[in-house]
C-alpha cells in the first residue's frame, strides 16, 4: 500500500513538474503571463520578437526583447520559462565585470 502511494505521488509531482515548464518559442500569450514576472506588455513584446524568427537561445532572448536582462532572465528560468527547453544558465564571461581601478584621492593628506 504504502509503494503504490508513494508511486502515485512521484507521478504526480513528474506531471507537476513538467507542466510547469514554459517553452518561450511554444508558448502562448496566456503561458507566458503565467509566468511570475512576465505581465501582458512583456508576453506582448516577447510574442511580437518571436515573430521574426524563433529564439535560439537565452542571450538571443535577452538581446531582442526590451527589457529581459540576464537577472530577469534568471527569475523567469525559476518560475519555468525555457528557450528550445533550456534553463538560464548565467554565463560566467557574460557577467564577469572588469575589474576598475579608482583614481588615486589628491585631496591633502591622501595620497
């Protein structure tokens, strides 16, 4: 009893789990809104850039639609969104910032 049990609850949380998933170049205005995050002028604009070609990836995703930075990118991944079935992955080069120096203070009494 208790293994049918615990069989019929991994099932439900796999079907669960694979709802929750939202292809970017599948989805449909009302998917997209189901999105934490993603309101109707963001599905709006998403639905519009898709319509020129489909996304290849997520920096293709952020480099056309307004507004979809690596962070957001991020978020939306969380809450299910994928592109060709990808989760966001940062890119390690991608957000390295250079390191900057600052200028030295000339004020009196620093160096």
């Amino acid at each position: 009893m208790f293994k049918q049990l615990a069989a019929a609850a991994l099932a439900w949380f796999a079907i669960a789990a694979s709802a929750a998933s939202v292809d970017v170049n599948k989805a449909t205005q009302a998917d997209l809104d189901g999105i934490k995050g993603i309101g109707p002028a963001k599905a709006a604009a998403i639905l519009e850039a898709r319509k020129s070609a489909p996304f290849k990836d997520w920096q293709d995703l952020i480099g056309r639609v307004k507004g979809i930075g690596e962070g957001n990118a991020a978020k939306y991944s969380a809450e299910g969104l994928t592109v060709n079935g990808a989760a966001f992955k940062a890119d390690a080069a991608a957000t390295t910032k250079p390191a900057t120096t600052k200028p030295a203070d000339t004020k009196a009494g620093k160096p």
